[in-house]
C-alpha cells in the first residue's frame, strides 16, 4: 500500500497526456466494434483479436463478493468463426501461452453475469506470455484496482500490438507488447507498457519501471 501512495505522489508530478478511447475504439479503425454491459472492445480480423478494451472498475464492486468459480469461455455475437480464435490454441501451443484477460477476472467476480461478461474469447483474451500474465501484468491489475479502491473507479483502456507472427490452428497473430491506459479525475492518464516476453524483464522488476508517457502511445502503436 505504502509503495503504491508514493507512486501516485511520483506519477503526479509526470508529464500525463489527455487520451481519448475514441481515438483506438471506432469503425474506422475497428474490423468490428463489440459491445456489452461492461467492455468496449475493438476486434481487428486480421489478427484474430483485440486491438483496444475499454471498461471501468469501481470500488463498490471490486471487494463486494469474490466469486472463486470462474466462467465459461464463448464466443462473441456478431462476429464470423473465421476471424475467431480457438480456445485449444491457447491450450495446446509452443509457445507457452495461456489465455490473458484485459478486464480481468479479479475487478467482476462480484456476480456471475459480470463474469460471464468478460469471459469472451477475442474481444476480451489475448495470447499472453503464462509468466507475464502472472507475475507482470498481473501487478499492473492490482494497482488498477487500488486505484479504484483509492479515487472510487477507474476507467481503463488496455491496448494491444500484435508481431507479425502467427500461431495455432486459427492463425491467431502473437502481441508483442500491451499498454495499459488508468484514467482518474485526480491524477489525470497513467500509462503502463509491458511486453509479452518474460525473458525481457529485468531480476528486479518494478511497476515503476513501466511508466510511459501517454503521449507517446500514438507513435508507440503505429504499424
């Protein structure tokens, strides 16, 4: 607790950039716009995935029941199987994958519909790296969510850049690295980038060390 008061101390004194979640989630930009209760997610058919995810946490919610049972994974509605990825892929890989949520499991177990709200294969599920998922992003989340706890909520856009390689069955193209946008009213954007390799993570890593600035996200994430 104590170290994540004075990152916000630092982070407040950082050169934070105005973000708009319309700038990466629109039609233009967006192969397909998927909807629901809880996220805004920008899926792009060639990468079989997500590009943009966009939702809000809120302190009501986060410590209000934590449900252990998770949900089933399913397919969005509106969206071609062709362009879909396969959940054995993210089972059965070289690679090491697992299936990494953007609006994560930990922020809606509060209900089994949030849960089953989140849990959509592509619009909300990426390859992500098993030991990045659990060591790395997942500090990212935590703080995500102290900081929903600590201003009341906070909207989040999590924005993902692919490699040009490919794995599975479905030919999911592998992200290489993702940014997590924090919005608040009291500490403007925050943003974090994390890679999908663990091998690029120094012994001692801090969540510090992934600050970025906002601005730079827009140079960051051209192809």
């Amino acid at each position: 607790m104590k170290q994540m008061l004075l990152l916000l101390i630092v982070l407040q004194t950082y050169l934070l950039a105005n973000i708009k979640v319309s700038d990466f989630i629109n039609k233009k930009q967006c192969d397909f716009v998927y909807r629901n209760k809880i996220i805004k997610s920008c899926f792009n058919y060639k990468f079989k995935g997500t590009t943009a995810v966009y939702y809000t946490i809120k302190s009501d919610y986060i410590n209000k029941i934590n449900l252990r049972k998770r949900a089933p994974w399913k397919l969005p509605n509106g969206i071609d199987k062709k362009y879909l990825p396969k959940l054995n892929d993210y089972y059965k890989n070289e690679y090491k994958f697992n299936i990494g949520h953007l609006a994560n499991d930990a922020s809606y177990d509060y209900s089994k519909e949030a849960l089953s709200l989140i849990y959509i294969l592509g619009v909300n599920a990426i390859p992500q790296d098993n030991n990045v998922n659990k060591y790395k992003w997942f500090k990212a989340e935590i703080f995500s969510r102290f900081l929903a706890d600590y201003y009341g909520k906070v909207r989040i856009l999590d924005l993902v850049h692919y490699s040009d390689k490919k794995f599975g069955t479905s030919n999911m193209y592998i992200p290489d690295y993702f940014i997590k946008v924090l919005m608040t009213r009291s500490v403007g954007n925050i943003c974090l980038k994390y890679s999908n390799n663990y091998k690029d993570y120094p012994p001692r890593d801090k969540l510090s060390n992934h600050i970025i600035k906002c601005e730079d996200i827009y140079q960051i994430l051209k192809y």
